[in-house]
C-alpha cells in the first residue's frame, strides 16, 4: 500500500502538468496570431495629400492594423487624391485606399483599365466641399467665384473633379471662367493668407486640421453652395448623381462660421480594393476599420461616422467577397 501512493502522486502531477500545458497552449492560441490567422507580407495603401483627411486617416489606420495584424505592414503612399487613389488601384499599383464615390464612378463610366476589377469594402464618412475665402471678400456664392483666382487641387485629385462640377453648375468653366491654380490643402490656405490667391476649394472630411488652423491665424469665411447649384449638379447626371445637398455644422469651424451652418455639397467616401485581393487580408482590414471607429475618431472626428449599417453600401461598387465574410459574421 505504502508503495503505492508515490505512483499516485507522479500520475498525478502528470495529469496535472498535462492539463496545465493544454490550458497554455489554448491561451498561446487565442492570443498570438499564430498560422493564418494573422495575414502577413506586405501592401500598399495610398492615401491624399499632406494636411488632408485621407492621409490621416491611413496613418491611424496604419497603427490599428499593426496591432490587429501584426505579421502585415501597410506600406503608405502619398497621393494626389481620389481620381489618383482610384487609378493605382484598379491598375495594382496600389492594393487598398480611399476615395469618393465620384471619383469612383467616372473612372468606370470611362472605362479604365482594371475598372472591373474595383471593389468596396466599406463606406467610410462624407467629405464635405469648402469654398474658402477671406472673411473681407465680396464672393458670396460660387457665381462670385467668376474672374477670380482660384485654386482648385491638382488634376488627379477630388478636389478638382468636384470643384469643375460645382463651378459648371454655376454656369462657370474652370479654365476660362476664373484663373485656375492647381495647389490642393497642403499649400493653398498659406496661399490664400499671402493674398496670392482669392479663394480655394477643398473637399474633405470635418474638420480638416488645414482649414482650423487657418482660420486661427487669418479671419476666413466660407462661401455656401446653395440648393440651385445642387439640383444643377444633379442635372448634369453621371459621376455628379453622387453629390447631395448638406450642411457644415456651425462647430466645424467656428472661428470661419460665426456660430451659423453653412449649406454645402457632400459626398461619400469609400475604402476600396481589387476583387483579386485575398479574401483573408480583405476580410481583417474591414473588421479592423469598423472597430477602430472609435480609436481613429479621437484624432479624425469624421471616422466617428462609420457606422455598421451604412458601412455595406459601396455603391458604385460591389462588395469584395472579403469584406461580405465580415458582415456576414457580425450580422445579428
């Protein structure tokens, strides 16, 4: 009997140094991005222009993902915005990015190459267009804009598709209507404040740090764009069916708005890839970007908006097959 119980001891510890191990490599399992769980290599995500939303926006997404997917490192590449964003990615040049749905539509509706290879992941927020000027000039509405030197983004960007847009709703053309200036955020509020330029268009997320910071050094205002322009927008068809009446909250530039909303033209945003990117990398990006609302909202209040519900509408895109395996799993 006396022999015995050693036995029973040394069984015993087995069993439990066995049971221990298992418990470990559980825990080691749930918490490590072991195997496939965590897609790895390298891509690329091609952002805006410097002091622009987008390029913010990747740049906190860039560090969510480092947490999410640790074994992935998202290369970022600076743009000069939408239209550009579009083109790298329906060409390979870039595998993920954001842009707005117009922009979007006119590179489909002019047959791109790799236009049906696009994508959508998710909507994101709306960008909203400011027509900046000081608050002691006389333009009071985008007719006013006519003669002027203005600066409308460079060619590739949103900004000049959507300023064109609006300036031909007025009956204006940007090339001969006002002296175009193709300088985008990063450059034209310094512009502007220097006098060499009399207003600027800038389409983007609220509020765009550029144009906070600018009214905190010079007393701006920003020109409303009214119903009328609208419904001419909408007159006009294809990639402008996308543009919708909005309002500038008084508090997203309080210094420029004097406490009063200003109406404006919005348009959505959408994170996009190609339908050959991998269904896995696919899938975990969005899940990322939908949980990371609030960590990336903190610093980019525009990333506050992206909304579960919402996020599925990518139109003028399908949605990759990735990014459904995602909705489809967090579905009530």
């Amino acid at each position: 009997m006396s022999q015995a119980l050693p036995h029973i001891g040394r069984a015993r510890a087995l069993q439990g140094s066995a049971a221990a191990f298992v418990v470990f490599g559980l825990l080691l399992w749930w918490l490590l991005p072991l195997g496939e769980s965590s897609p790895g290599g390298t891509v690329s995500f091609s952002t805006g222009a410097r002091n622009g939303v987008y390029q913010r926006y990747g740049e906190l997404l860039q560090k969510e993902l480092a947490d999410d997917m640790p074994r992935l490192n998202v290369k970022l590449e600076s743009s000069e915005g939408s239209q550009q964003n579009v083109e790298w990615v329906a060409t390979g040049q870039a595998q993920f990015t954001i842009a707005a749905a117009d922009a979007v539509e006119k590179y489909k509706l002019a047959n791109g190459p790799g236009a049906d290879q696009l994508r959508g992941c998710a909507r994101l927020y709306d960008d909203y267009v400011h027509v900046v000027v000081p608050r002691t000039s006389s333009v009071d509405s985008i007719k006013g804009l006519r003669g002027k030197k203005v600066a409308v983004g460079p060619p590739g960007s949103g900004v000049r598709l959507i300023a064109e847009h609006v300036l031909d709703a007025a009956g204006i053309d940007l090339e001969k209507g006002i002296t175009p200036v193709p300088d985008g955020i990063g450059t034209a509020p310094e512009l502007l404040e220097e006098g060499k330029i009399d207003a600027f268009f800038w389409s983007g997320g609220l509020p765009t740090s550029a144009v906070t910071d600018l009214s905190t050094d010079f007393d701006i205002r920003l020109v409303p764009i009214g119903e009328d322009i609208v419904e001419e927008l909408h007159k006009q068809g294809r990639e402008s069916r996308y543009y919708r009446a909005a309002l500038m909250p008084a508090d997203a530039y309080p210094r420029a708005q004097a406490g009063r909303a200003v109406p404006t033209v919005a348009v959505a945003n959408l994170l996009m890839t190609r339908a050959d990117t991998d269904a896995k990398l696919t899938e975990g990006l969005t899940r990322t970007v939908i949980d990371s609302r609030d960590h990336i909202g903190g610093e980019v209040h525009a990333a506050q908006l992206v909304d579960l519900r919402t996020a599925i509408y990518t139109d003028p895109l399908d949605l990759h097959e990735g990014a459904q395996r995602y909705y489809r799993s967090v579905k009530p």
